[in-house]
C-alpha cells in the first residue's frame, strides 16, 4: 500500500515538474557578469537557455550545497561517534578477557575457601 502511495506522489511530482516545463519554454539570456564590468575586463560569457532550466538547475544547485554544507556541519558528530564505537569495541574486547578462566590462577572461590580453613 505504502509502495502505490509513494508511486503516486512521484508521478504527480513528476507531473507538476513537466507542467513547469512547458510553461517556461522561453529562452532566458544569462550573462555571467553585468555590462560594464565585461567591457571592462573582456570576459563576455553568456548563454541562452529555457527557463525551466534555469528554475531546475537553482534548485538542484540549492540542494547540493544544503547537502555539502550538512554534511560538513555533522563531520564532527560522526568522528564522535566513530570515537565511541572504538571505545566500545575495545570495553567489549576487555569484557571478553576478563570473563576467560585464567588456568594458571586456579578457581578464586575454592582459593579463598582454602584460605579460610587454613586460617581456622
């Protein structure tokens, strides 16, 4: 059920975007610094494309940098993490060796009996 629901929210999201599309077919002319300052400098880079393109690759663009600049934001909630899972293996290795029978020591409850009637 849950599939059909998210398949329909995709085909209308997909819907909605091609009707975006084809309302801003129109060619939009960029231009990558204003007049003067490109007369000035002698870079005149500017492009034509469909405005749709424009409006899609805003929010592409706007989504990646959201994403990097999260990502990045959290960095240092990952190496804590990281830190603790660390932490936690090597309690849990200690753990592990500690509860191992030591052969060479002998059994301390029968050890601390022996001591107790040695001393009555």
């Amino acid at each position: 059920m849950l599939r059909y629901l998210r398949y329909l929210f995709l085909a209308a999201l997909g819907l909605c975007l091609v009707t975006v599309a084809l309302a801003n077919r129109q060619l939009v002319h960029l231009k990558l610094l204003p007049e003067d300052i490109a007369g000035f400098s002698g870079m005149q880079l500017d492009i034509q494309l469909p405005m749709f393109v424009v409006v899609f690759g805003g929010i592409i663009a706007g989504l990646l940098i959201g994403f990097v600049w999260e990502w990045l934001r959290e960095a240092r909630l990952r190496a804590e993490g990281d830190r603790a899972k660390r932490d936690a293996k090597k309690l849990e290795r200690e753990v592990k060796k500690l509860r191992q029978p030591d052969p060479a020591k002998g059994d301390d409850v029968l050890a601390l009996l022996d001591g107790d009637s040695a001393a009555r």
